[in-house]
C-alpha cells in the first residue's frame, strides 16, 4: 500500500503541473495527452516502482483519481460534474 500511495502522490503531482499549463474550460485531451507524455517520460525514474505497477497501471492511478474526485480535465471539473450528473458533488 505505502507503493500504492507513493505513486499516486507522484501522478498527482504530475497532473497538477500539467493542469496549471493545459487547463482549459472544455477539453480536456491536452491535458490527459500531456499527462500521459509525462507518466511514460518518467515511468524508469521519478516513477519507478514495484514491477507490478507498469505503466499502463500508472496511467489507470491517474484514472483512479479522476474518479475519486481528486482531478479532473478541464478547469471547474467538480462543477461541469455536477452540471452532468443532475446533483451536488
């Protein structure tokens, strides 16, 4: 577990750089592209870890966290959420 964590500390960390430079009000896909580029760029050094977790397991983290609530794609995720779904998050 304390792997587990590390890693998603790291992707957060990760996620939320990219948001700063990528965030926009309607899409998201630069800032998934440009967070996955950066997972993979640094998946055998600032990320690397226990075999089990590769990179297609750091990339679903930064998936995990998005469901979590935790991150999002565009700016006012947790509002465009609620908008969606039809109540308060």
């Amino acid at each position: 577990m304390r792997i587990y964590s590390n890693l998603k500390i790291k992707i957060l960390s990760l996620w939320r750089t990219q948001f700063n430079i990528f965030k926009s009000p309607d899409n998201g896909q630069n800032l998934l592209l440009q967070t996955y580029l950066r997972i993979e760029d640094l998946d055998s050094t600032t990320l690397l870890s226990n075999p089990e977790y590769n990179l297609l397991a750091k990339k679903g983290i930064l998936h995990q966290l998005a469901n979590e609530k935790k991150i999002g794609w565009v700016t006012n995720y947790l509002e465009k959420l609620s908008e969606y779904v039809g109540e308060e998050i």
